[in-house]
C-alpha cells in the first residue's frame, strides 16, 4: 500500500514525534513514558497518523511494536523534520545534548576494529542514549539506500546526495616486530625477508601490488586478506608486513631500516586517505550529527 504523503508533509509535528519515540522504544508504554503521555492515548493517536497516511507503519507483536517497510521509508523525512524543529527551537548545544537513537557505521573490518571500536566507550561516556550499529564487512553500504547512516570509506564517493569530508591521509610502510627489526639491520634487498602478503583474491590492492612488484622473490610466510591476521602475525615476528603508519603505532611494530638503494622503491609506498560520509537529508538528524563530530575529532587526531 502507497503513503499517501511519505514526506510527512501533512502530519503535525506532535506527531511525528510520536512516531519517532515509537520507532526509537518498540512500545506503547516506553514511547508513552518519552512523551508524558499514557499507553492508550500513544495509541490512539499512533491509530490516527497510519488512518492519515494510508498505511500502517508498525505490526503489533507479542514482542512489541515492530517497524513496517513503510516506516522505515518514512523514518529519514521523519528525523528531517525533529531536526529542522530543534534548530527553530533551540542552539546547538541543546540538540546535541538531546541525541538518541540507533546510528549505523559502515567501516572496513581492520579499520573498524582497530580505530572505530575502542572509541565507542568515548562517544557513549558523551551520548549514552545513541547506540551504535558497527558494519565491518568488506562489502560498500549504500548510503542514499539507508543501507548505513555513516561510511568511513578509502576511496572518495560520488553523489548529490552524498556530504564528504576528507579525515586523514596515511602512507604505507614496511614494518615488522621490534625482535625482526633488529636482527634484519638495514635491508639490502626486500626479498630478503619473509614477508605476510594479501592472498590472491586482493591481488589487485595497492599494497600488494606494490610487494609483487618489488619483492618478487620473497619468501611469502603468511597469505591473508584479513588484516588483523596480518598485524597479529608480523607482531610475533613471522614476517614483515606492508601497513599504514597509524596501526604501526597502535600494534607495536617498527619500520623497517633499508639501504639508499632502496630509497625508490620505499618512494613507491602507497597512499589511503579516510573520508567520512553521510547522507545529505540526515546530516542535521541529532543522533547522526553527533557521530559525524565525534569521529571527526577521534580520526583527525591519528
């Protein structure tokens, strides 16, 4: 069944607000509590806004209040709509304070795990009333498909709908344990060390490209595309391993001393830069405003 209006244009703003707390809660009485208002009037009135739209926006469960395919397309007009009310109604300050909800964040698995995870304690000390959704699968979410509300992307996207902002660049470096590190002394040649490489279905990737193309004869100790395998290996001493400076810092491994005549290759290291992506009609939303700030802050500092 089609919504009569999905951009809510025709609901009030009591009543969106209304939805929201049910989409937030799951349940009459909790959103009733959020609102000041009791169980059978957060009912009536949610009855009235779906006879409103044509549609019904959540299926009543045993379980609690369950969010229809309806509700979700009409969540980011909702979220549109308190955050254009709390920018009439209040400064900056207020509305941050004010974030809740569940906020979803796409990451590459290393990257997530490594940076994004630990600073969650920080962010819920800040807003304990946002929850997070951490996606650390190699898989790209589409952001202008709601598939996630943030992205912490490598490559720059493109899109109208899409706001982008450069975090950081950081550049690969061969590095190893400490132990490794010293015994090596300073590297004459990049094969002669065993070295842990990206398996074959990452051939492609910069960094091994660059160790196909400058260590061909290498000892390979180690094949993996999991990158904590990688760090965790080259931590033991097994092998040297091509990194971003930043988890070379946080995993206790050092850079590799090399020869001058080395310097051209070391040159060919390659680049990542980190881009933080949103979608444009939900930058303002509160709960994904103050992700975006914070992870701004956490990330521009490494």
């Amino acid at each position: 069944m089609a919504v009569k209006s999905q951009d809510l244009g025709d609901a009030r703003w009591d009543d969106v607000r209304l939805f929201l707390a049910v989409h937030r809660h799951g349940s009459l009485g909790q959103a009733g509590a959020r609102l000041g208002l009791d169980a059978s009037t957060v009912s009536r009135r949610l009855t009235a806004l779906e006879a409103s739209l044509g549609a019904r926006l959540f299926d009543r469960t045993r379980e609690g209040l369950v969010p229809t395919r309806i509700a979700e397309l009409v969540l980011p007009a909702a979220e549109a709509m308190e955050a254009a009310h709390r920018r009439l109604a209040r400064d900056a300050t207020g509305a941050e304070s004010d974030a809740e909800g569940v906020v979803r964040v796409s990451a590459a698995p290393g990257f997530a795990d490594v940076f994004v995870a630990p600073a969650l304690v920080r962010l819920r000390a800040r807003h304990p009333r946002i929850r997070i959704e951490l996606d650390a699968s190699v898989r790209v979410l589409d952001l202008t498909r709601h598939e996630a509300d943030l992205a912490l992307r490598s490559v720059r996207p493109e899109g109208a709908d899409l706001v982008v902002t450069k975090l950081t660049s950081a550049r690969w470096v061969a590095a190893a344990s400490r132990e490794l590190v010293k015994d090596a002394g300073r590297v004459a040649s990049w094969d002669a060390l065993p070295w842990i490489a990206w398996d074959r279905d990452l051939g492609s990737f910069p960094a091994a490209r660059w160790l196909a193309r400058h260590a061909p004869g290498a000892d390979i100790a180690l094949r993996t595309s999991f990158f904590l395998s990688q760090l965790t290996a080259a931590e033991t001493g097994l092998g040297a391993v091509l990194v971003p400076e930043p988890y070379m810092q946080v995993r206790g491994l050092a850079p590799l001393r090399y020869a001058a005549a080395l310097e051209a290759s070391a040159a060919d290291w390659p680049t990542d830069d980190l881009w933080l992506v949103g979608h444009r009609a939900l930058r303002d939303v509160p709960r994904v405003a103050a992700v975006w700030s914070f992870l701004i802050e956490e990330l521009r500092s490494r």
